[in-house]
C-alpha cells in the first residue's frame, strides 16, 4: 500500500512514549512538539507498516503547522512497544485490528488531553486515513479528521469500510485523493463527499488528477512530480488544522 523501502528515515534515536490501551496493552507513540505551538494537537495515524522511522518524520512536519503531533504504532500488542526501522514483515499485519486502534486512539487522545486544553484532530496516511476517517464515527472529542489516501478495504480483522460509512461521522472532515491511485478506487471520494454533503457537515475532499496513492509522502520522500499537488495539500491540511 504505502510501503517503500526508499523512504527517508529519521533515525533510530527517536524517544518514544509508551502508552497504555483500554485493554491493557502497551503501545509505542512518538511525540513531535510544534516549535511555534498553535494549541492545537494531533493524532498521526501511519499507513499499514506502522509507526516506523518515517512516519516519526512525518510527525515532525505536521508539527511544523503549530500543532503537537503524536503518531502511533498498531503492533505493539505483536512486535512490542520499541522503535523500529524499516523493516516489516506483511504477515504483522494480519492482526490488524479496526476497533482496537479505536482502543489505541483514545489512549493518545487522553495523553494530548494531558498535555493541555485545545482541539484535538486525528490525521492518517493509506490504512491510517480510513482509520482517522472511522474514528470521526465515534464519540471521541475529536475536532475533525484528515484522511490522506484513504483506504478503506479489508486489512487484517477488519471487514471493509462500508459504502456509506461517511453518513455516519461526526466532525469536520478533509479528505485528500490521488486521482490515478488504483487503491483507493473514485467510489470512495464520491460517496464520502455524497454522504458529508446530505448529513450537513463541514467538509473539503479534494481529489488531484493524475496523481497516486501516498503522492504526499513522495514528495516528502523526495520523489520528483508529485511537489505542485503535495504542496496545495500540506497548504489545505494547514488551514484545516487552524
């Protein structure tokens, strides 16, 4: 989905946070802290390889927005609570689990709460933006959710999405679409937007023409033709976060 083994890395010298979920399970998060804080905090949800070096950069560009950035690993309750690289083994995600990263995200969520008051989003990459996507669904006290590349098939556990799950979130939504991604199919954008529009609820999906799923991150990553689209998107995900 995301995964590439080109990727920047920001070093394995990261400090990371343990949190623990409502099940009692140990999860690695990292905590980017804003230079010039906003008071706004966010929650960075990683594409299907989880919290590995990148996505802790990644971290540190959001928090160039103003905002305090803390992203997440999935597979604490299988690899442990460490940092990792870049390796991944796709067979982790076969225990990929929907509703335990709910259970996750309210831990994180919590420890922003704890950091001080101020809204609180949720943003996410691939399998990381269906996920902040579907916790717009429930009653976390989120402000709004950002997702990026969204891809709501199944994954591990999880059923897919279904078609009309936007009809049921709750918050202020920005979704961010490549328009050539074949794992994001156009279906998803139109009834997300269809369904946002018809409940009434603050809402900006922006789809970019010919451009692939992770588009955003390439650019990050240095990849060439991808800067125009990435830079109106980090622009959107800026304002979306002020």
């Amino acid at each position: 989905m995301c995964l590439d083994a080109d990727v920047h890395a920001a070093g394995d010298a990261d400090p990371i946070i343990e949190l623990t979920s409502a099940d009692g399970a140990g999860f690695g998060a990292y905590l980017a802290r804003a230079a010039e804080p906003s008071g706004v905090r966010l929650v960075l949800l990683p594409d299907v390889g989880g919290m590995r070096s990148p996505f802790r950069d990644l971290a540190r560009r959001f928090a160039r927005t103003g905002a305090d950035v803390l992203v997440i690993d999935y597979y604490g309750r299988t690899l442990g609570t460490a940092a990792r690289g870049e390796e991944y083994d796709a067979r982790v995600s076969e225990s990929f689990d929907r509703e335990l990263v709910l259970a996750d995200l309210t831990a994180a969520i919590a420890h922003l709460r704890g950091l001080g008051d101020g809204p609180i989003y949720a943003a996410g990459f691939c399998i990381g933006g269906s996920n902040a996507l579907y916790a717009g669904t429930a009653d976390l006290g989120l402000a709004g959710v950002i997702g990026i590349c969204p891809y709501v098939g199944q994954m591990g556990v999880s059923a897919p999405l279904p078609e009309d799950f936007g009809s049921a979130i709750r918050v202020p939504v920005l979704g961010l679409f490549g328009g050539a991604d074949t794992e994001v199919p156009s279906s998803v954008h139109e009834n997300l937007a269809r369904d946002l529009a018809t409940a009434n609820l603050p809402h900006d999906i922006v789809v970019y023409p010919g451009q692939p799923h992770g588009f955003i991150e390439w650019d990050h990553f240095g990849r060439e033709g991808h800067a125009e689209a990435a830079a109106d998107a980090w622009e959107r995900i800026a304002a979306f976060l002020r």
